[in-house]
C-alpha cells in the first residue's frame, strides 16, 4: 500500500554534488525512492554514469569538478533544463587523509579547502537562480572535525569549519526564500571516509570509543536524515547542523560507560 511518506519528495528536482558514492549516492538513491527526480554529479564521468544506473527511475549522471565554478553551473543548468527548477541541492563532495600540519604541503591544504568548503559555495552560488523558490531546501555535507581539533586533520577541520559559517551566512541572506541546512555524520560504516580515517584496528577502536551509542552509523540513517530536513516537517528550520554521529561529539563515552556501569 503507497503511503504518504512513500511519496514524500514526488517530483521534486533534485541535485547531489559529490553523489556518486558514498553517503552522498546513498542520500540519491533514498530520495528516488521517495519519488524525487535525482540528478548526481561527480569529476569521473564513468562513476556519473554508473550511479545513475544504480539509483534508477530516470536519474542522471553529470561529470563536473566542483572546484570548477564554471563547470559545477553548467552541470546544474542541465538538470534545470531537464528536469525543472530545482527544489533540492546537496553539496557532498569532500576530500581527507591523515596528515601532520608539518608534513603537509601548501598544496595538499589548499586542495581540501578547495573541494569541501570552496566547493559549497560554488554548488551554493550557482544553484541559486536556478532554485525553485519559495521553498528550496540546501544541503552541505560536513563534520565533526568543524567544531572539535584533531589532529593531522589541520585541513579538513579548517574546511568543515568554513562550511559550517556557509551554511549559516546562506541561510541569514537567503532566509525568505530557501533553507540552508548541514548535515555532520559521525563514524558512519563502509565509508571511504572511514577507510582513509581509520586505515587500522587501532584507529577504529578509538573512532568506536567516541560513539555513545556503541555501534557504527549506517549511510541509510545518513540518508534519513537529509530526508528529513527536506521535508515539510523542517520547515521552520534553517542555519541548523543536524550531528547523526550517534553521540560521538557530547563528550567523553568512556565516562558514561563508567557511569552504566555504576547504576
């Protein structure tokens, strides 16, 4: 039986920057399945393609280089083109690895800023005249490593940070007319982001550490959770950063372990 919720984006235009793989592709496809029509954009146009195929009903599969202004709008005027106004746009496309700030070169920083935070703004700013307003909803992927240090991660706290006071500037100048929302995933399972963040048992036993839940997240409740900020019932929401980290940026797990353990 179709329920309400089962239709829930029908229509609706839809562009994921960043959106073939990973969370980013699993966002896509849970948004098809909701009735949206999805368009996925990435720098490797055979990626494009294949997950496009993989999310179905109809999506399409664009190469574009966010940090390519020019290319990022050409993309987004496509799916404008061919699908509509666009009512969504999801800005995912992100770049890490594990380095000192000292053993970093200018260029490997520069590269991450570039992609993550310089690549919002251009998905940000060139959707904007293509957006169907009143009732837009925008999407920046970013993290925790925005508001806690880490170390050999200079570049991409730097960056998640910068996208974080984005979304918040967005959402003060474009407030009447479109939401502007984050979404800050935790450890989230079967990630390339976990494989390049936690490369060994070690590392991965101290990422699950921080988890007050005890268990890894899911790209599906991921998924879930821009599903949520796009629907009506967000609609009073805006400048917000959603964490669905499973408590990983409350506090010290091991103390509330300590503290089950007393009661």
């Amino acid at each position: 039986m179709t329920t309400f919720r089962d239709n829930l984006l029908a229509g609706k235009t839809t562009f994921v920057a960043g959106g073939t793989s990973g969370i980013n592709l699993g966002i896509a496809k849970r948004f098809a399945e909701l009735g949206a029509k999805v368009a996925v954009a990435g720098r490797d146009p055979d990626k494009a393609a294949r997950a496009a195929a993989e999310i179905g009903a109809g999506a399409i599969g664009l190469s574009a280089d966010v940090r390519d202004y020019a290319a990022i709008r050409g993309a987004m005027e496509q799916v404008a083109d061919q699908l509509g106004p666009m009512d969504i746009v999801i800005s995912g496309a992100a770049g890490n690895f594990l380095a000192l700030a000292l053993g970093m070169s200018a260029n490997a920083f520069r590269t991450v800023v570039d992609i993550d935070l310089n690549g919002t703004f251009n998905v940000f700013r060139g959707c904007h005249d293509l957006l169907k307003r009143p009732g837009a909803s925008l999407i920046a992927i970013t993290a925790g490593q925005a508001v806690n240090a880490s170390a050999l991660q200079v570049h991409a706290c730097a960056a998640k940070a910068g996208i974080n006071q984005l979304i918040r500037v967005l959402a003060l100048e474009w407030g009447p007319e479109v939401r502007v929302n984050g979404i800050s995933p935790g450890p989230i399972a079967d990630t390339e982001g976990m494989k390049r963040l936690a490369p060994d048992a070690e590392t991965r036993q101290s990422h699950f550490d921080r988890i007050a839940m005890k268990r890894w997240g899911k790209i599906e409740e991921v998924a879930e959770s821009a599903v949520f900020l796009c629907s009506p019932a967000a609609g009073y929401i805006t400048g917000t950063i959603l964490d669905c980290d499973g408590g990983s940026q409350v506090g010290d797990a091991s103390r509330g372990d300590l503290a089950r353990g007393m009661a």
